[in-house]
C-alpha cells in the first residue's frame, strides 16, 4: 500500500510566485537599465526552475509487508521495521517555517516534509515525522501491521 503527500497548494502558488518573480527580475531589470545581462538573467531562470521543481516535491510511503518505507524529493529516505515502532500518532501540520525535504529537528526527530498534516512515527527514542494528505488513513494503515499494534 502507497501513500503520497504533495505540497499544499497554498505552498506551491507562494514558490511558484516567487519563481516567477525571481526569473522576471533576472530577466527585467537588466533590460529597463539599458543593459542586457545574460548572466542574470540565466542565474534567474535557473534559480526559478529549482523552485517550481521543488513546488512539486512529494513524499511518499510504502507500508510494505515487514516495514515502512519513506522517500521525499525523490532522493531522501528511510525505511522502519514495524517491530521497531513504538508508537504512531498524528502530528501538527508542518508549514514552511518547518522546512522541505529532509529536516532534523531537536528531541532526535527527522522529518521528511513537504507540508501540510503529518504523522509521528516513534521508534524507541527517536522519531519521524512524516508528511501525509490522509494522515489517518497512514496511521490505520501502520497500526494494522504492528506487531503490538503500535
């Protein structure tokens, strides 16, 4: 069973406006000075192509039959044995000021972020924070493969 979170679409349409912000700077001050400045204005398209290819981010979870498995950005991931979960639970909702991607936050949590709702996967004395569109139903669904039921 899969699950995927993509960025809240409040998030997407902030990077995507700063993209376009960034790429039209790059491109349309040179131009109203009178300079053409090809440096700028490569630098500025590149940096707006990184942000709305980070707008897209995901982060996906794949309860597999002996553990769960947890990828974002593509390139970050871990994966939990479920005999090593001792407590699964819906977090607070993640936001910006949480960060992207792969996080490392204080009291030994890792977060794999896009925003919006998360869930909190305890394992011993450190945890994971997981992104997830149906939280509840990622919960459900890893209680139901814990051996002691999380």
């Amino acid at each position: 069973m899969e699950f995927r979170a993509g960025m809240p679409g409040r998030y997407r349409v902030f990077l995507y406006s700063l993209g376009a912000a960034i790429a039209g700077s790059g491109l349309l001050i040179p131009l109203l000075a009178g300079r053409v400045n090809t440096a700028a204005a490569v630098l500025g398209v590149l940096a707006a192509a990184f942000i709305i290819v980070a707008a897209r981010m995901q982060t996906v979870v794949h309860l597999g039959a002996d553990s769960v498995r947890i990828r974002t950005a593509g390139i970050f991931s871990t994966t939990i044995p479920y005999e090593q979960i001792t407590d699964v639970a819906i977090a607070p909702p993640t936001g910006l000021a949480a960060g992207m991607g792969l996080r490392i936050f204080p009291g030994r949590t890792t977060g794999y972020l896009v925003g919006g709702p998360a869930i909190r996967i305890t394992t011993g004395r450190s945890s994971v924070l997981v992104s997830a569109d149906a939280p509840a139903c990622l919960l459900a669904g890893i209680l139901r493969r814990c051996p002691a039921g999380g």
